[in-house]
C-alpha cells in the first residue's frame, strides 16, 4: 500500500502540515508506505494551456510536475492538503491539480490509463481560519475533480474550520487524531 500526501501549504509546520503528518504516520503504523511531497518546495509552473497534453497525455512543461505524475499514477492512497485561501486551495495545490489534467486526457480523452478506480481512493484535509457555512465548497467541489481526473475514489475528508494561526491545531487534540484515523481508514480499508 503506497499512500501520497501532497501538502499544497507554502509553510512547512503549519496546521495542515501538522495533520497531514499524523494522517501518514498512522497510515505508516498500519504497515503502508508513505511520502509527503512539499509543493511549495518544488519548481511546479501553472498550466499554460499549451493543450499538449491532448496529444499524448504528457505534459510538455520541464518541471518537478513530471516525476510527480509518476508518484500519483503509483499511489494507491493520496491525500491533498490544503489550508484555505480565499475559499479554495492554494496556489500551490492548485498549479498540481490544473497540471493533472495531462492524466485527465489520458483517462477520459485517449483512454489510455485505466486506473482502478474502486481500489485507488483519495482525501482531502483542508484547514480554514473562518467559520463561514461556505468555507469548503470550492475545494471540495476542487477535490472531487481532481480525484476523479487522477482516477481516485473521493470518500474521506477532514475540514476543520476556526484554526488559523501557525501550530494552533494542537490546541485541538481532537482534530489531529481524526487525521490519524483517517490515515489509518485509508491503509487498511
């Protein structure tokens, strides 16, 4: 069992990091394989709209996307996590999701990688700093496409609203404990 988490936070060490963390240590306790790709870390251009991609399904931009397509065609388990910006992902978790689109054409243009879609199965952390009713939509709505272009089941999600300055998630005990669960839910079912 592979399980990748892409922290899409421009910090390290921030609340979603922290719960990211504790959804893929759990998942490693389980027996799972687990990596954590820091986005902000990495030379990820946005989609140009080159629409290189329709031809064969690769993406034509020479950056650290590349080896990342590669990681998330092997995962059995991936985890997006995301604080919130302006009601949605980041930057940096959204230049990855725009970017998949090239496994998107290869899914359900060129019908060339048919993955198990009832075996591979993703998950969304998401932490925001206010309690609006709406806080999730966007991302989730984000997240359900996303999951779906990279052939992924979309069952399990961690939204935790009212947490906004650096490490305060640990005040919340509670919280980080859901994301173990959930890693532990996503290595062993």
């Amino acid at each position: 069992m592979y399980i990748l988490g892409i922290m899409g936070s421009p910090r390290g060490g921030g609340n979603t990091d922290i719960l990211l963390d504790a959804a893929l240590d759990a998942a490693a306790d389980e027996g799972a394989q687990t990596r954590k790709v820091m986005v902000s870390t990495l030379d990820i251009h946005p989609c140009l709209e080159l629409y290189h991609c329709a031809v064969d399904g690769t993406c034509s931009i020479r950056d650290d996307m590349l080896p990342l397509y590669d990681e998330i065609v092997a995962a059995d388990r991936l985890i997006l996590a995301s604080p919130i910006f302006f009601y949605g992902l980041t930057s940096q978790a959204k230049a990855v999701v725009d970017r998949c689109q090239a496994l998107w054409v290869r899914r359900h243009v060129l019908r060339s990688w048919h993955p198990d879609v009832d075996v591979r199965r993703g998950a969304l952390i998401a932490v925001g700093a206010t309690r609006g009713a709406r806080l999730f939509d966007g991302t989730m709505l984000t997240a359900r496409y996303f999951f779906n272009a990279v052939g992924m089941s979309f069952d399990e999600q961690l939204l935790i609203r009212g947490v906004d300055h650096k490490g305060q998630i640990l005040d919340f005990p509670q919280h980080v404990e859901e994301a173990r669960k959930l890693g532990r839910r996503l290595a062993t079912q």
